[in-house]
C-alpha cells in the first residue's frame, strides 16, 4: 500500500493510500500531523543538490509534491512527510529504506528518447508496488532514483529477501520504443535502530544510511556499472538475457605452451559471443555491459561449467590447467566460498585451475578482494595477475596478491620488437624476485617466439600457436610445439 502523509496544513486528514484504506492498527492512522513543518527539508535539500537545477521549497502547491508528477509512486517530499510521521508515532521501530537506482538508465533516455525514459520509470514504479508488502512506501526520489520504506511488522532481516524480489522483478524484459530493455538495478538499505527520538533526524539518517550502503555496493559489487552509451549498447544489454539462456555465450579455449618442454600446458577460457544474425560481439564489448547489467556473475558461472567439462575430458593430462578469468565486479565477498563450492564433489580439479585477475581501478576494496584470492589460493588454486603492466598498481598488488604468476599483455611483446626489449626484461626480471611464472600473451610471429624464449619466459600462448577454439576443436590442438622451439635459446644443447 502507498500510504501518503498524515494531514494537511489545516489539519484535515488526507488521502492515505492510493490502493485502499490502511489496514487497522497502521502507524498511518494514529501518526501525528508533523510533516508539514519542514516537509523533511534536509532530506529533500541533500538530493536537491544532485539536481541540475535548484528547485524551490515554498509552501506553494504541496499537495502536488506529495507524488511524483511521472509515476505513480510518492514524491521526495511525500516519502520523507510519511517516513518522519511514522517513525514519529513509533520512535523505537525498526523501519527499513531501500534505496535502489536504475543501472545505465541514460541509454534509453539518450538513445530511444525522454519519453521513453518516462515509460520505463512508470514501469519500475509499477513493479515496486507490486514487489513490496502492501503497506510499505515507494517514492522516485530523482531522475532514475526509487526509495522504498518497509514496515516494522516484516523483519528486519527480510530486507535481503525483498532487495532479491526486488530485483528478480526489475529484470523482466519491457519493449520500449520497439526495443526490448531489460531494466537492473544497485541496491542499498538500511535498518532503523529503533532508539526513538527525533522523527525528522531520523527519516534523515535512515534515507541517508541506505544510499551510502548503495554506493557502497556500486564501488565494490558494481565498478563499471555506468557503460559509455549506444543504442547498439543498449541492445546488447537486452540481447544478453537470451543470449545465455540460449547458450550463444560460449566459452572457447586458447592453448599455453611450456617454453621448457613445448608441451601443452594449459587452456584459457574465453567468453565467445554470437548473435542471432552470425555477428561476433568482442569480450571488451559485452563484459562490460554484463557487469553493468549484473549479468557477469551469470556469465561466470556458465563459463565455469565449460571449464569443468574440459576439465573432466583432459583427466588423463593433469598437467593441463584451466585458466579462468575473474572481473573485478565478480570478486565481492563470498566470491571465493561459492566457487570452491562448486567444485566440492572432486577437490582435485582445483589444482589444475587457475583464476586470472586483471588489475583494474575497478577494485576498489583491494583488501576485500586480496582475501577472496587467499581463500581460493589456499585451496591449491593458482592465481594469475592478466595483463600485467597495463593496471594502475600492478607493481605494488604483487607484495600483497597470492599470485603465482603474471601474464604480460600482448602490447608489450609487440612493442618490444619494435623499441627493444628493456621494459619486457625488467617485467621479468621482477616476476623472478617475486617466484612468479612469466606468460608471454599475443604471440604471433616467430620472431616473437625467438625474443621471449631468450629472455626466459616460462610459458606462451597467441595466435602464432592457435586461436581460441570451441570445446569440440580441442582434441585438433597440437599437443606440443617443440618443434616450433630453438634447442639453444635458453641454454639448452
């Protein structure tokens, strides 16, 4: 139910509900008349100040800001006059907010239209109410911003529970000026601590706890949530949510070579993405977007599952690791303990997987992320730091990362042959004081080999030796390349 504010200026009671009257016993029915005296000023000034203009509080036309002129939820103004009555007529309870917003809500604005954003916010209005108890409140605050107020009656610790309903049903797709959108969104929330006292300071801090919860979660959980904008973006966001379903998001997998002996010594697992109409989507369009949409922990888990057959089928060749890339986003807490859980029926195949992190401004809490890596490494899990020389703090996430290896990115092999070789040996050089394996990524040409087989990388991998291949292709991948090899290069007769 959305219980609107208790009485107007006059003292009239006003319109509490826009479903039906409130159920017997509401706070709603017993709260005093005390929003009007500032309209919950600090709240509203706070998101105020995020607007592009400044908008003015007088007292003129309140009873309009009570609901949202586009939706059919509570105003900014209207939820905090609620929320302060509320908790003004039962300071000890324990209310809950939500604070979610919309994730790339600018793509459809940009590129299907304002009034195409507006359907899309009455839509997520719309499902709110549905997705909440009847006698919670739901407001747009701003823009692409929703909070909603849950009762003392549901628990407290429910609050998770109704984030997942929340979100389960934001996702269902809605077609949109001819196209499909499939809508995400971030949550925050927070729980009242019930110690009573001022109502207004209250609903303050409750609204204000849950979107710092809500930035939060989009720095650890959500880095690169805003994607650069496109309509053929937003297509692909909504062309995803098929896409893995239908298994059109693969992974194919790309062999290592030991420069030492020249045997196969390993597969990457690539995400491999294409479309209805036969078009390739490259990973460095489609990752990002389903870390934005949330769909990346999805995508994982359906990479996993490739990983594990390939796995089972090179059983007889335990020398063959897996290696599996993580993004930033997917390594929150509880990342690690998911994953080894995964693989709890056989703790041998842990040995021979490897998870690749590549270094990125993206990880935010470096200490949060380095325990999930200790947990998988302390499993017998290799750890590999990918592009190595292309993050921001690679040098300095060395001394703290349980990494085993570092993967050196392919700009660097091919920039080596063209202005020496300085910075690839000194990449070298400081994997060797650190104990790390050396992976030369990107080679393509023999002369390439020849240059990081002298200077002693321990593995190898590019298209000189094969491209990323589908699962049914692996038994065709050469299983050693020593002939490829120069007996001499690293001292051997």
């Amino acid at each position: 139910m959305l219980v609107k504010p208790c009485g107007d200026a006059d003292g009239s009671a006003a319109d509490r509900s826009t479903v039906g009257p409130a159920p017997a016993g509401s706070p709603a029915l017993r709260a005093r008349e005390v929003w009007e005296r500032d309209g919950g000023r600090g709240v509203v000034q706070y998101y105020l100040r995020r607007l592009p203009r400044p908008i003015r509080l007088g007292p003129a036309n309140r009873a309009e800001r009570r609901t949202d002129a586009q939706t059919t939820a509570l105003s900014l103004v209207g939820f905090v006059g609620a929320l302060t009555c509320l908790l003004g007529a039962d300071g000890a309870a324990p209310w809950t907010v939500i604070s979610c917003d919309l994730n790339n809500f600018h793509l459809v604005n940009e590129f299907l239209g304002l009034r195409c954003g507006t359907a899309l916010l009455r839509v997520v209005a719309s499902r709110l109410l549905d997705a909440v108890p009847e006698d919670a409140l739901v407001a747009r605050a701003y823009a692409d911003h929703f909070l909603v107020a849950v009762p003392p009656r549901h628990d407290p610790q429910s609050a998770s529970a109704i984030v997942a309903r929340l979100d389960a049903l934001l996702r269902q797709p809605v077609e949109i000026g001819g196209e499909a959108v499939h809508p995400s969104a971030t949550f925050g929330s927070a729980v009242h601590g019930g110690a009573g006292g001022d109502a207004d300071a209250a609903a303050e801090a409750l609204i204000l706890a849950a979107d710092h919860d809500l930035r939060l979660n989009k720095d650890r959980r959500d880095g690169r949530q805003h994607v650069t904008g496109s309509l053929e973006a937003l297509r692909l966001d909504g062309e995803m949510y098929a896409a893995l379903a239908e298994d059109r998001i693969a992974a194919h997998f790309q062999p290592l070579y030991d420069l030492a002996t020249g045997e196969l010594s390993g597969l990457e697992a690539l995400a491999r993405w294409t479309t209805t109409d036969g078009r390739i989507v490259p990973p460095s369009v489609f990752i990002p977007i389903a870390e934005g949409n949330g769909l990346i922990h999805a995508l994982g888990d359906q990479i996993l599952g490739e990983v594990e057959r390939v796995l089972v089928r090179f059983a007889a060749s335990p020398q063959v690791v897996v290696h599996v890339n993580v993004s930033a986003v997917q390594l929150s807490p509880g990342y690690a303990a998911r994953f080894l859980q995964r693989f709890s029926h056989d703790a041998s195949i842990l040995r021979r997987i490897s998870v690749e992190v590549t270094e990125s401004k993206q990880i935010v809490d470096h200490d949060a992320v380095d325990v999930e890596l200790h947990q998988l490494h302390a499993a017998g899990i290799a750890i590999a730091l990918d592009d190595f020389g292309t993050g921001y703090s690679s040098l300095s996430r060395l001394s703290t990362m349980p990494a085993t290896q570092i993967k050196i990115d392919k700009t660097f092999v091919q920039q080596a042959m063209e202005g020496g070789t300085a910075v690839l040996e000194a990449m070298i050089i400081l994997a060797r004081a650190f104990d790390l394996r050396v992976v030369a990524e990107g080679v393509e040409t023999f002369e390439q080999l020849r240059m990081v087989e002298r200077l002693g990388c321990d593995l190898v991998q590019g298209y000189l030796f094969s491209p990323a291949v589908a699962p049914g292709l692996l038994p065709l991948l050469p299983r050693t390349i020593a002939s490829m090899l120069t007996p001499d290069a690293r001292g051997v007769s």
